[in-house]
C-alpha cells in the first residue's frame, strides 16, 4: 500500500512534445508516479483474478447467491476500510503534533460536486461490476464469465475514452490491446476445461452487463483525476462499499434467497467470506483507485487483464480444471501485452521527463 493517505494526480500540462511520445493524446502526462500505479494495478489485477475462485467455492458448498456474497464482500470490506480509515486519522494526528506545521505545498482539495459525482458513480459502478460478474460466473463458469467480462472491457474503455476523454492509442497501445484482445479470443474459443465449461447466453451477457461499469468506473476514475484535485482513495473504496450494502440488502431480501448461508461447512464459509473482503475488496480496490488516478483508461483496461490469467491458473491449481493449449496460448499473449504496454508506459514517462525541462 502506498504510505500516502491520498492520491495527488498528475498537476501539470502535457506538453505538444509529451504528447507526441504518449500512449494517448490525453492531457495528462506520465509521470513519476506511472511506475507505482502500474505495481499497484497489476497486484490488484492478480488479487481480483482470486475472488471469483472464492465466489465458486463459496457456490459449492452453499446455497448463497451473487447478490448475498456481493453483499458480504461489501459489508466485510467496508468494516475493514473504516478501521484502516480510523488507524491512519490516529497516525496523521500524532504527525501533526510532531511537526508541528502544516507542511508546504497542498494539492487543492476536491469540489463537493465533484466528490459525490465521484463516490455515487464509484460505488453504483462497483456494485454492478461484481455482482453481475458474479452472477455470470455462476451462470456461464469462472473461466468463460472472467474471459468474457475482461474482454468486452478495454472495447467500452476505449469507446468511452475516445468520446468522452479525446484519448487515443498510438502504435505501442494499439498493438498491446489488439494482442490482449487476441489473447482473450484464443481463450474463450479454447476456454472449456474438461468439459465443464460452457458458453450460456445469459451468463454471457452477464458478464456483458460486468464489463460496462467496470468501464464506466475506469473512465470516471481517470476523467475526475485529471484536475489534480485531492481525492483519498481509502475513503472513496469505503464509501463504494457502503454504497454496495444499501442498495444490496434490500436485493437479497427481497429475492428470498436471504444472507446466511445453509450449509454444514460454515466456518470454511466463513473464511471465504473474509479472504473476499478483505483481498480482493479493501485491498485490490484501495490499489486500483490509486493506479487508476495516474495511468491512462486503455493502459489501466489492459493490466486488468491479469484478472483471467490469475483466475486460470487458480482453476488450475485450486478447482481441477485442465488447461487446453488454446488457453494456454491465450493466457501467454495476455502476459505478452501487458508487458508490452507496461514497457511503453515506461518508456513514454522517461521521454517526457526529459523534454519537460525544455518546455
């Protein structure tokens, strides 16, 4: 985790020749904060790529549903974010008396607008994000829903990133999203394992419905960054999760599924339960909201796709699965793009280091 208690994105202008070398036409320059938002992105790729395994065998030895175990990763996950909230007040307390000062340069404090813009946005997007992918992960396997899910992402990122951001890909981006894309078709065309896997068209376009507020919460992510106002991460994940639980409890008692679950293995449920709160929620979330702030939409859609590769392996090593080779080969040109993109990531942060002092 960052030792920083909030994110300060990118604050100055890109310059016409910091432009010229980046991934995207988009104001925001790289900076030297790209290469920890690229760590903390792919950490919390990796750590998102666990939950739907837990979510399946919470399935297998349960009768909860999406909406009940999104529920509880909401409900688990906001817990453990008010107590790190509550830590890091106590530690920013005794700071303060120790310095005795306010320190020098302040990023200005974000908008009241814009904040609630940003938490309301963030936490219906995050609500839907995973409940309708666990809902397809049910419907249509882990395999197919993850795949399916990442997929149709960066397509809606760079969508919305066009129209809504003016951002484009040069040659590097393009190449490293043609290649994920390729990646991801290999696997879904080659994603069955030991014939367990199908393709079902409502888990399909759950994993459709998944894809679109992931995307909606990238973009609105990057967009509300680029003013340079300060936003806490910690605080936007808590309030994501907050969110999550208001509009879900209503949802899992009127569906008459109910929150508990009925089985006669409920401590191993119970630590599913918290291994989802906490990993793939309060953690990956509080990282992803910090990487988010400083890389670009179609690098951020990209390193998102450690999700699949993650949760294959997992399918692998935890559940049974077999690996075909066509996934295996997917799997292989998704690693290759998200290095490929990474390096040009890092590549375009050095060239505008060095021509920021001319400008």
């Amino acid at each position: 985790m960052s030792s920083s208690p909030s994110v300060s994105p990118s604050t100055s202008p890109s310059t016409p020749s910091a432009s010229s070398f980046s991934l995207s036409a988009s104001p925001v320059p790289p900076s030297a904060s790209t290469g920890r938002g690229l760590l903390f992105l792919t950490v919390a790729g990796l750590a998102w790529g666990t939950a739907g395994a837990a979510g399946t065998l919470v399935y297998r030895v349960s009768d909860l549903g999406p909406i009940a175990l999104s529920f509880w990763r909401c409900a688990g996950g906001l817990v453990l974010l008010l107590a790190a909230l509550a830590l890091r007040g106590r530690g920013r307390v005794r700071g303060g008396a120790r310095r005795g000062g306010t320190g020098s340069a302040r990023v200005p404090a974000e908008p009241w607008r814009r904040k609630a813009l940003r938490i309301a946005g963030s936490g219906v997007a995050f609500t839907v994000f995973q409940t309708a992918y666990f809902a397809s992960v049910r419907s249509t396997w882990l395999a197919v829903g993850t795949v399916v899910t990442l997929g149709a992402g960066p397509v809606f990122i760079a969508l919305g990133a066009r129209t809504l951001m003016g951002e484009r890909l040069g040659a590097g981006g393009l190449s490293a999203v043609l290649g994920a894309l390729a990646g991801l078709g290999v696997l879904t065309l080659g994603g069955g394992s030991g014939g367990s896997a199908a393709v079902r068209p409502a888990g399909v376009a759950l994993a459709v419905l998944s894809a679109a507020a992931y995307a909606a919460m990238t973009l609105l992510t990057r967009w509300l960054g680029r003013g340079g106002e300060r936003s806490d991460v910690l605080a936007t994940t808590a309030w994501a999760c907050g969110i999550g639980v208001a509009v879900l409890l209503p949802l899992a008692l009127m569906t008459g599924g109910g929150l508990l679950p009925h089985t006669q293995r409920l401590p191993e449920v119970v630590w599913l339960l918290v291994y989802v709160a906490a990993v793939p929620t309060a953690l990956a979330y509080a990282l992803y909201f910090t990487g988010a702030a400083v890389v670009r939409a179609a690098t951020v859609s990209v390193i998102m796709l450690l999700e699949p590769v993650s949760a294959a392996a997992i399918a692998v090593w935890l559940l049974g699965e077999r690996l075909t080779g066509a996934t295996v080969a997917g799997t292989l040109l998704l690693l290759a793009a998200v290095v490929g993109l990474a390096a040009a990531e890092a590549r375009a942060s050095r060239l505008w280091r060095r021509s920021a002092p001319a400008a």
